[in-house]
C-alpha cells in the first residue's frame, strides 16, 4: 500500500496445492505464487521483489503445511 493514501500498489498470492495434483489428502502440499501485479504507476520501485520476497517468508514460516520449503511460479500460456 501507498503509505501516504493506503492505495494498493501491488498484489501476490500464494496457495498450497496438494503435491501432483491429487487431492487424496496425503498431506503433502507445495507452494504456488500465481498472481503478481504492480500498478502501471508503481513499476520500477523494487516492490514486485519486495512482494516475492514477504511470500518467500510466508512459505518458510509455513513449512509444516508444505513439502518444501519453496515457492513456485504459476504461469499461464496466455500470460501477458
């Protein structure tokens, strides 16, 4: 958020999906970041890496819930 106005500049999401795509309940997840966008207006301030960075954090610090301690990026063929 723009401190000064509470605007929101950036977004990034994560998700834990069960490991191979099944969703038997075996407990094991790993991590997925699939939506990352920055304001037209806010680009080239560092703050995507800063919103990857704050989701990297929230993985480790949920290590119980996932198989690795590692995020990956989930990206559509029509990405533009």
């Amino acid at each position: 958020c723009d401190s000064k106005n509470g605007q929101v500049v950036g977004f990034a999401e994560v998700d834990a999906r069960p490991l191979g795509g099944n969703s038997g309940g075996n407990g094991i997840n790993r991590s997925y970041m699939y939506n990352l966008a920055v304001d037209k207006k806010w680009k080239r301030k560092g703050i995507a890496t800063e919103l990857i960075r704050a989701c990297e954090e929230f993985v480790i610090d949920m290590h119980e819930l996932c198989a690795e301690n590692r995020l990956y990026l989930r990206v559509r063929s029509c990405n533009d």
